[in-house]
C-alpha cells in the first residue's frame, strides 16, 4: 500500500479478508427412509429354513417333497415387490429354494415372463404356509 498511494484514514477499522468455507457442517447425513431392522428381515428368512422347495423348476429341483440342505430363502426379482438396481425385493416377498432352482431364478436362460410366473406360483402357495407358520393373522380373519 506504500506505493500504490492509497493511504488509509487514521480512526477507520478495516475488515481483513480471510479464506473462508462457505459450506456450512450441519452434522452427520440423517437417513431419508426407514431400513427394515434385522429382526423385521429375520423372521422371514428365518421361515424359509427347513422347508422343501416351493420353486418346484422341472429338470432342474433336486429337493421335490422333502427339505434338501441346500433350501434358502429366494427374493423376487420383480420390480412390482420392490426389487430394482442393487436393491433386493422386500423380505414379505421370499420364498424357500433349493440352491439349483434359486441360480436357474436369478441366472437361468429362460425368459423373465416364465420366472416371473415359477416364482409367483411358488409364492402363492408359499404365502398360507408362512403364514401359519409365523402366526401371522390371516386374510379370513381380517
């Protein structure tokens, strides 16, 4: 400033300029949506255990009428029962399969309308089952 021939009035505070963020720390990012609990999920899953395979795929179930060690709960690949990018379907929608018929589900080479329509059946008949299972209220009683 000696040089540039501003002088400053003697008396006057001068604001000094300092780098600051302009972003303001608000906390930690709150969760938009509710997450089901692992206990929500559990007893679905939880459901499918020791159960025979309700996909029933011809030519491919290895556990027709008996529970096979390999039984584990199959999401819905559907969007309608909220399944969509790296998200699964919601638990209500699982039903217990064997390890073949839940790869040929999710990997097979039949179209999606025939795996849409195997796992629906399957859910159908499913759905009584885990209900009495679960000791869930029925749609009757309701």
């Amino acid at each position: 400033m000696k040089r540039s021939g501003f002088i400053r009035k003697p008396g006057k505070q001068y604001a000094v300029l300092a780098r600051t963020s302009t972003l303001k720390s608000t906390g930690p990012i709150k969760s938009r949506r509710k997450r089901p609990t692992v206990a929500e999920g559990s007893k679905f899953i939880d459901a499918c255990r020791g159960e025979e395979c309700y996909l029933r795929v011809p030519g491919v179930c290895c556990s027709l009428g008996w529970a096979h060690p390999s039984v584990v709960d199959c999401h819905s690949n559907q969007s309608k029962h909220g399944k969509g990018g790296a998200l699964k379907a919601k638990h209500e929608f699982t039903v217990p399969g064997c390890g073949q018929c839940h790869y040929w589900l999710d990997f097979g080479p039949a179209p999606r309308e025939v795996k849409n329509l195997v796992f629906d059946t399957a859910l159908g008949l499913w759905v009584p089952v885990r209900t009495r299972k679960m000791g869930l209220p029925t749609l009757e009683a309701a």
